[in-house]
C-alpha cells in the first residue's frame, strides 16, 4: 500500500522520523481551538505542521487525520507534497490549493479533493454534505470514496468548521473492506465529542 506510506513520508518530510506516541481515551486537545474525547487508544504520529495522524491498526488500513488551524491563504497540509508513483512531481506549499477565508463548504470540498489528489486519491467521490455541528460552532460533514494510486479502494468521512477565521477538520479514512467500518461508531462519537475551546 505504497501510496499511504506517501502519505507518511509527507508528514515526516525531511526532518526525519517523527516520534510516535499512545493517545489514551481521554481528553486530548487538537491544535489551538479544540479538543476531543478518542473513545478508544490510538497511536499518533504528530506533525510539526498543520496535521497530526492516527491510527490503530497502521496507516495503510485506517487513519485518522487532524488538520489544524488553517489560516487564510494557507494549503491544508503546511508542507511540500510528492507525489506518488515513479517520477513524482514536488509540489511545493505556495503552489498547493489554499484556504481562503469566508469559502463554502462546497468550496471547501474542492480544497479537499484537490489537496488529497496531490497526496495519491483517485477516482474521488463525495457524497451526502450536510450542515453539522463541530462543537459548539456550526460546521459540516461529508462522505468520500477514493482509491490510493496502488489500487487499494478507500472510504472517508470529514467533519469541520471554521473556528475563529481558521478552518478545522477532521478526516477519516480506511480501506471498503473491514478497516473504514471497523472504527468508524469510535470516530462518530470522536466527532461528536468535540469540545471548542
């Protein structure tokens, strides 16, 4: 499952390894304007950019991912991104798709699939987007179906909002057979307990 291990390279980046850690089932806060209750034990990889992933059984079969504080004019991810397969272009941040202030959900769709496009999806479906909650704050959802570059077929859920002029989300996503189903009530009530800070 080369292209999730892509999308791990794009989060350590030439920094080296990044360390992991064990999320307990305890409040835990995400970037500077929320926090979570993970229901369950994670392990995360933290960023020093703008995401923080986790996962429970590896990221090749499901993770999930928190992309933090987007500001105006930012691109989701806060980093270079190659992409994947032989011959993988460098796209670098200022040339990736960017936030822009007072964007739509829709609007913020496309931001998603552009900037997950880069990082090996394809054949992205979107589905179902509908007004939610994200804490206190009047936010979104949607359901994605993709595939990774190495033919392995994939379903996601998103939930964000914008917080305080900085766009929020979070992003589920794990391969059709098993793993996607296999979190997906711990992730719900994960979404659902978000507390705005």
């Amino acid at each position: 499952m080369r292209a999730t291990a892509v999308v791990l390279a794009v989060l350590v980046g030439a920094a080296g390894c990044a360390p992991y850690s064990l999320v307990e089932p305890s409040r835990t806060r995400i970037g500077e304007s929320y926090s979570v209750d993970p229901q369950i034990r994670w392990t995360s990889l933290r960023d020093p950019g703008r995401t923080e992933l986790w996962t429970v059984d590896g990221p090749d079969l499901e993770h999930l991912r928190f992309v933090k504080d987007v500001a105006d004019g930012q691109a989701l991810l806060g980093r270079a991104i190659t992409t994947p397969g032989p011959g993988g272009r460098q796209t670098p941040e200022d040339r990736q798709p960017r936030f822009r202030a007072g964007m739509t959900p829709s609007e913020i769709i496309e931001l998603v699939v552009d900037t997950w496009t880069l990082i090996g999806a394809t054949k992205i479906e979107v589905t179902g987007l509908r007004p939610a909650k994200f804490g206190s704050v009047d936010g979104f959802r949607f359901d994605l179906a993709f595939v990774w570059t190495d033919g392995v077929d994939a379903r996601g859920i998103v939930a964000g909002a914008v917080v305080r002029q900085r766009l929020q989300l979070i992003v589920y996503s794990g391969t059709r057979l098993h793993y996607f189903d296999k979190h997906r009530p711990a992730v719900d009530r994960l979404i659902d307990s978000v507390h705005v800070e």
